[in-house]
C-alpha cells in the first residue's frame, strides 16, 4: 500500500492522520525494515531521538530486532494466523502474491470495512 492508502485506512478507522509526524513506507522512501535501514532514515527525516520513537508491528525480528539496532523500542503484536497462512503457501510452493491478494478481497467482503484485513 502506498501512503495515500495508510492515511485512507486511518481515517476509515476514525484515526487522525495529523498524530503521526509522518507516514514511511519502505518502497517510497527506498528503504526496508528486513535490512534495518528504514528506521535511521526515519529517525534522520523526523529529527526524533530514537528513545522518543515505538514501533509497533507484528514481526519480533523486523520490527523489534531492526528497530532496537536503531535504538527504537518497539511492540510486537503477534499474528498468528498471518503466519501460518505465511508458512503453509511457501510449503506448498503456491505463489503467495496471487494467494494474498485473493484473501484480501475476501476479508473485505467478510469483514465488511474498508481495510479491516489490516487493522
């Protein structure tokens, strides 16, 4: 999702874009969390000491690990059921792209909210 879409999925959680000093996604700014050098980016953009940043995320080595190399405390909420969808496609060797996106549009209909599969 590009930016755009995030502001979108805040608002239609009735969440005010204006908290956040910004919004970062990795592919527009170059950057990845797997390799760790989002957050001093981030950190270097918002002129935030990294004790006053969190991130929170639901993967214990690319958002708690790589962030704590930057300084950043981070909470980890896990999803399980993410990951287990996660393991079971590459096992199978099934093309996860074409596989996530199916189950995207189907939470949205299950769910019935704009963005639910990602809140």
């Amino acid at each position: 999702m590009g930016k755009e879409n995030y502001i979108d999925f805040l608002i239609a959680k009735n969440i005010t874009p204006s908290l956040f000093d910004d919004i970062f996604i990795s592919c527009e700014c170059g950057c990845s969390k797997a390799k760790g050098d989002l957050y001093p980016y981030v950190l270097e953009k918002i002129g935030v000491p990294a004790k006053e940043v969190i991130m929170i995320g639901d993967n214990r080595k690319v958002d708690g690990h790589n962030a704590a190399k930057s300084g950043i405390e981070s909470i980890i909420i896990p999803n399980y059921k993410q990951k287990v969808f996660n393991q079971v496609t590459k096992f199978l060797g099934v093309n996860y792209c074409k596989v996530a996106a199916k189950k995207i549009r189907k939470d949205l209909y299950r769910f019935g909210s704009p963005y639910s599969e990602y809140s």
